[in-house]
C-alpha cells in the first residue's frame, strides 16, 4: 500500500477537490481509502488537500485525468508522497507520477 496527499489549488479549490476525491472513490480498490476534502485558506489562495492510501497506479491515472479537464480552468494538483517527493503536475508529468505512486517502488525518486 501506498499513500499520498493531493493538494488542488485555483479560483474553485474546494469544488474541484470534492470533483476529484468523487472521481478518486470510484477509481480505488476495496481495500484503499481517500480522505474527506480539508480546506486550507491562506491571504494568497485556497488550497484543498485530500488524503490517499491506494495499491495502484489507477489512482495516478484518475488525477491527471481529472487535472487535464480542468487545468484550463485553472485548476492546479500538487501530489505529496511520505518520501518528501513532490509532484506539480504538468504537460507529460502522468508517467512520473504513476511510477512515483507505484505502492511496490514507495521510495526516494
């Protein structure tokens, strides 16, 4: 098993996080779980973190999935893995995260 935190940011942070932790239910096993959405406001943003703990990398697929639908409208994710590895997702970043999120390889990357 694994596990990881999922931060979103943007204009609709605590909308969007409740999009994606329904998307990430859907996509974990029955022996995983995700986190209730947690609000975190600043002066300068709102960021809305979620909570993982998985045993694939389908979870890697349903973010970037779900952040490329919505990167235009200014959504941003942020994946955070116990490690200290911290991945910004971007154009071309889905292969980094599903092997930095494969529960097996859960090390320094």
């Amino acid at each position: 098993m694994g596990n990881a935190t999922v931060e979103v940011s943007g204009a609709q942070a605590a909308s969007w996080a409740a999009e994606l932790r329904a998307a990430l239910v859907g996509a974990v096993g029955p022996a995983d779980s995700v986190s209730p959405v947690q609000v975190q406001r600043s002066a300068e943003m709102v960021i809305a973190v979620i909570g993982l703990v998985f045993s694939g990398v389908e979870v890697a697929k349903t973010i970037t999935e779900w952040w490329s639908a919505r990167r235009r409208d200014g959504a941003g994710v942020t994946v955070l893995l116990p490690d200290g590895t911290r991945i910004e997702l971007a154009e071309g970043s889905q292969a980094r995260l599903e092997i930095a999120m494969r529960p097996d390889d859960i090390g320094p990357h």
